[in-house]
C-alpha cells in the first residue's frame, strides 16, 4: 500500500515530503517484489488520470478511498 498518514499530521507535512516517501516506498515495494503500491497507485491513476503524478500520491496517501476531488 502507498504511504498512508492520519488526518492530522498530513495537514502538518510538507507536500514534496509526502510525495517523496510515497514514492521512496514505492520502489522499495518494487525492489522486494511486492505490487501492492504498485496496484494501489494504478487504482488512483485510473480515477484521476487528468492530475499529475504528485497530486495523485497526494491523493491516494491522505483519501485512498476518494472517489473525486472537490477543487472549490
């Protein structure tokens, strides 16, 4: 699975540390043969294919189960 962190301290973490964990965690995951991650970040791909790659790592870490994102 991605990184996950509760509510409250991902309000607190720098975004370019969130991403970057997720992805360290990510290659690691790949490096160990697990694809889990792998899967978990195809999934959130798949429902917000028009974000970037950081905004989707953003996404799947702190709201794995969003569905949509509220922009307003």
């Amino acid at each position: 699975m991605l990184v996950r962190s509760n509510s409250n301290s991902s309000a607190s973490r720098d975004p370019q540390q969130l991403i970057s964990q997720s992805v360290q965690h990510l290659i690691e995951q790949l490096k160990n043969g697990k694809s889990e991650a792998l899967t978990s970040y195809l999934c959130a791909m798949a429902r917000f294919h028009k974000y970037s790659f950081g905004n989707v790592l953003l996404i799947a870490s702190q709201r794995p189960d969003a569905t949509r994102v509220d922009t307003s």
